[in-house]
C-alpha cells in the first residue's frame, strides 16, 4: 500500500509547486453538486420506494381514538452518496399502524408511505436513496408514525452525514480509507492559499485512493495509474484557487 501513497503525495507536491500558479479553465468539477445545507434541493433529490411526495409538512404529534403510538431511534447515520441510508424507526402502538411521515428537517415537502399493520410493537426501517450527486455534509431526517387509530406519534429526529467521494464510489471502498490527516505514514498535509488542508486518502485493502481539499474529494481511481493520479492532482490543487 505505501509504494502508491508516497507516488500520490510525490505527484501532488510537484503539481503543487508547478502548477498553483495557474489554475487553469477547468473549473471546479463538483460545482453542480447539492448541498446537504438545502433542505428543498437535498429532498426533491431523494427517492423512497413505495413513498408518495406531498407538499407541505407532515402532522403534528396529536391523539385520535385512542393511545398514539410512541416511535424511538434516532441513531446518526453515516453514508456515501449513491448508497441507500436504511432510516429504523422503533414503535409501541395498540392500534398497530398505518402511515409513516419523513422529511429532509427544514424542506417544504415530505415523504408519505402508507402501509397498514396491525402489529403493536417492532421495528419500521425505510429504505432511503442519496444519490450521487449529494456532496458532503449533513442533514437530520424527520420521522412518525400515524395508528390505526388516527392518532399521531412522537417525532424523532436522525442525523445524518454524508460524504461524497467524487464522482463514482471507489471500488473497495466501504470505509476502508485511511488519510494522511489520520495517519503520519500516508503522508504530509499540505496546505492550499487560503488555508484549506489537501488531504491524501487509500483505501487499505484495494489500488484506489482520492484527494479532499477542504471538505471537497477527488476521486483518482487506481492509484498505480500514475497518469490517472496527476490528473486527479491536478483537478485537487486547482480546487484551491
């Protein structure tokens, strides 16, 4: 693994030195990313089979007929863009249940899917879709549940953070990555002119590495490409200007 990462820091401190002058007409290729930040644009991005979109927010915690169900969870979730978040809403209800709400915290719409169960207690989990072009960053998810009763459930509310590797998921991924920023043997930091870290990141257990530059990553791939690495480099140091 370390024959590749020190080639991947050797190329960027010479494209480093070379080339920061001139950043070049590329622009910067995550620039038609959706920030978690915007609750309209992250929810309208989104999809959950099975679920209807309404307008508007979803229903107060109230009573109907009788007891309303209490929901428990909450835990954060970490995923990476293009991977399925899986939401698990715990429940207790007497009249089992009929509906579930959840909304992207702060967005002008929610997700609806109804699915009557006469089951009084155990676990909802809802299959969530973040795609690809979600950058880094996070966002809470709005969850409850509606009884057969009418009566509406406590909320909960689940963080979630999502990181972006630039572009496709590099294979063999699946968190395995380590960074320069973690561990001294990968490498040296370095530091762009107005003070965002280059970070240099592999995966431990395949050839694919990417750069992150404040917050923003760059995928390159195959890491024993050293054509691939320069161009990835290269695209990571003109993210800096």
């Amino acid at each position: 693994m370390k024959n590749f990462i020190f080639i991947g820091l050797s190329v960027l401190v010479l494209v480093g030195v070379t080339g920061c002058g001139d950043a070049g007409d590329g622009g910067d290729p995550r620039s038609n990313l959706i920030s978690p930040s915007d609750p309209n644009a992250l929810s309208s991005a989104i999809t959950i089979e099975g679920a209807v979109r309404i307008e508007g927010q979803p229903p107060a915690q109230a009573g109907g007929t009788g007891a309303a169900p209490v929901i428990t969870g909450g835990s954060a979730l970490e995923i990476t863009s293009g991977d399925t978040a899986e939401l698990q809403v715990g429940f207790e209800s007497e009249s089992g249940y009929e509906d579930c709400y959840i909304q992207v915290d702060g967005a002008d719409d929610y997700f609806l899917i109804s699915q009557s169960s006469s089951v009084t207690s155990g676990t909802i989990t809802i299959e969530i879709n973040i795609p690809s072009e979600i950058d880094t960053g996070a966002f809470d998810f709005y969850t409850c549940i509606a009884g057969a009763n009418g009566a509406v459930s406590n909320p909960i509310s689940t963080p979630v953070g999502v990181t972006n590797l630039g572009g496709d998921i590099p294979p063999g991924g699946n968190g395995d990555f380590i960074c320069a920023s973690d561990d001294p043997q990968v490498g040296t930091l370095l530091s762009c002119p107005s003070g965002a870290m280059i970070d240099f990141c592999v995966s431990q257990n395949a050839n694919t590495c990417y750069y992150s530059v404040g917050g923003s990553q760059f995928n390159c791939g195959n890491c024993t490409d050293a054509g691939a690495l320069q161009s990835c480099a290269q695209a990571a140091v003109q993210s800096c200007f």
